[in-house]
C-alpha cells in the first residue's frame, strides 16, 4: 500500500467557502480540519479513495471491515510526572489568577503496539472512526454537533471513570470537580451554539454511556444541547461551523483566554487532535471532536490525551486520566 497521500491541504477560508458552496449544491462531502481550524482536508464523496482514507461515523452506512483480531499488544510510555507536573501547576495558577475557569490539558505518550494504524481503525469500536494512510488514526466516542431537518445539536463530554469502581455512576455524577467541569462545558457549549442558532436549551443534562476498552471498561458523562438553524442553513455552513471552532470540550472557558493558557503550558502541536471531521450526506451533517488519535511520527506511533483541570483537581488523579484514556476501543 502506497505512503503517499494526494488529497491537498487547504487553507481555512478555503475550506469555509467550498463547504458553503458543496452544501449548498446538496453535493455530499468529508472535512477534517486541525485543532486551531486553521487548515484541513475537504473531499467529495465521488474523490474518496479507500487507499488512503476511510472513515465510519454512527450516521452514515459505510462498509464495515474488521481484520482478524489478534491478541493487542499495548504498552504506553506516558511524559513522566516531573514533566506534567509543572504545566499542571502553571494551569492551576492561571485559574487562580482568574483567567480561566476550565483548562482541558493533554500529552502526547509514546506507543509500543502490534497494531498499525489501519489495525486500530480496522478493530476499533467508536462512534466515528477515521483512518489517514501514514498519518493517523481517530476512534472518538464524541459527536461535535449533528444537524438534521434544521435542528443542530452537540453533545460535550466530560467525566470519565473506571466501571470496576464501586457504585461508579453515582461516585462520578456525585463528585464536585465533575459537576463543576461537565456544567462549565455546558455552560460554553451553549452559549456557542447561540452564536448561529434559536431556541438553545440542553435537552438532557450529564448523562452516562459506557465504553469497553483493550484495557477496561469506561463511565463518561455527556449532555445533549440542541437549537434551531435558519432554513437557509446550507449555503451558509462553512460560516457556521468555524464560529463554533475551536470545539469547546477540548479546550475550556472562557474559549480565546483559555486557548492562549494551553498554548503556553502543553509545550507540544496538537495538530489534527482535538480537530473536528464531519460528513454532510446531501441533507445532514454528522461530525465528531478527534480525540482517541494515534499519530504516526516517523516510526512511531503517539497517542495524545488529557483532561479538563479545574481549580479542584488533583494532579496525580488528572495524571493517571491521561494514561487511563490511551486505548483502544474494542467491541
């Protein structure tokens, strides 16, 4: 199978004005654009080629392909605590400063697998699977927003647990730190959502999905938020979207401060993690926030995770969540 990848990367008012145009000819298409929404990928239906991309979003009827399983191979070698420590530290004292609420931090860990990326895409079970040739690979369990007959909504997560835990729904619907993060996020959400649409109100309020894992299974909370977009929605879509970007589960509130305080204190690219990729079928739109991102580097491969910091957190307990979130979802 060929390294090369020939789809072309574009600028972001390129994307912005192609989506606009493809939409509102009903011509059906895929975009995958980076964390700062500054560049991205956007390819017709009729231009996809599964030798170098493909994709299976909850949505849409793709062809389901599973490889035969093997046993996974799996050992992850996480920055080490010295190393986070401090850019906990710096995030703690911005909060205390007043000059954010919520930081969502992540790390990249460096991969030891048997699996190549299309093996993660190939045996991964998410909600919107995507596979890059040479480039990465995202299982993400999260919707950014799904629009349907004129009706947008988003879904932020935001709390996970180990489902081993005693009673471990009520301890993570119970704990402060959780509530104080997950109604931030709703909070932000909402309040973008305003920005392009009518009638916002969260529809459902922190409730839980479980997720099996190669390692264990999961808790994560999530809320649905919906609103109302103009009949006319279409020709404007590419505007619509990038006023909602940076997507506000993956970094914080308030959103411009609180990119600047992740910017600073990470001191690595996310790239396309944290980015968005969707898939407008002719009529609606199903899209998803890329976390659960395998990169390839070279001959290595990098997962990148983390987790929302608040003035509650426990360093050691939000070093642990960025190790507990390097896995592979599996049926």
């Amino acid at each position: 199978m060929t390294k090369h990848f020939p789809y072309i990367l574009l600028r972001k008012q390129q994307i912005k004005e192609q989506i606009n145009q493809l939409a509102g000819s009903r011509i059906p298409f895929l975009f995958i654009l980076d964390y700062k929404a500054g560049q991205g990928y956007l390819i017709r239906r009729d231009e996809l080629d599964e030798r170098f991309i493909r994709f299976q979003f909850q949505s849409t009827n793709q062809r389901i392909t599973h490889s035969n399983t093997q046993p996974i191979l799996w050992q992850v070698n996480p920055p080490g605590f010295a190393a986070y420590q401090p850019k906990f530290d710096y995030v703690q004292a911005q909060i205390r400063l007043g000059n954010s609420f919520l930081v969502n931090l992540t790390q990249p860990s460096e991969l030891t697998t048997n699996l190549s990326l299309l093996d993660l895409y190939q045996q991964g079970s998410a909600k919107y699977k995507l596979w890059l040739n040479g480039l990465f690979t995202v299982l993400s369990p999260e919707t950014f927003v799904r629009i349907q007959d004129n009706v947008i909504s988003s879904y932020p997560m935001k709390g996970t647990i180990d489902a081993a835990v005693p009673d471990a729904e009520a301890v993570i619907l119970a704990d402060p730190k959780e509530c104080a993060e997950h109604a931030t996020i709703v909070d932000l959400i909402r309040n973008d959502l305003s920005l392009v649409a009518t009638d916002v109100e969260v529809k459902r309020y922190r409730y839980i999905d479980k997720l099996s894992t190669n390692k264990q299974d999961l808790l994560q909370v999530s809320s649905e938020i919906t609103g109302r977009l103009p009949v006319d929605y279409h020709e404007q879509l590419g505007d619509i979207l990038f006023r909602l970007l940076p997507a506000g589960s993956i970094c914080g509130a308030p959103k411009q401060k609180t990119l600047e305080i992740i910017e600073q204190a990470e001191g690595y690219k996310r790239g396309f993690y944290a980015g968005i990729c969707g898939y407008f079928d002719g009529s609606n739109l199903d899209s998803a926030v890329m976390i659960r991102f395998t990169e390839q580097n070279g001959d290595k491969l990098i997962f990148k995770s983390g987790g929302g910091i608040t003035s509650q957190s426990d360093c050691e307990k939000e070093y642990e969540e960025l190790i507990q979130k390097v896995y592979v979802p599996v049926c």
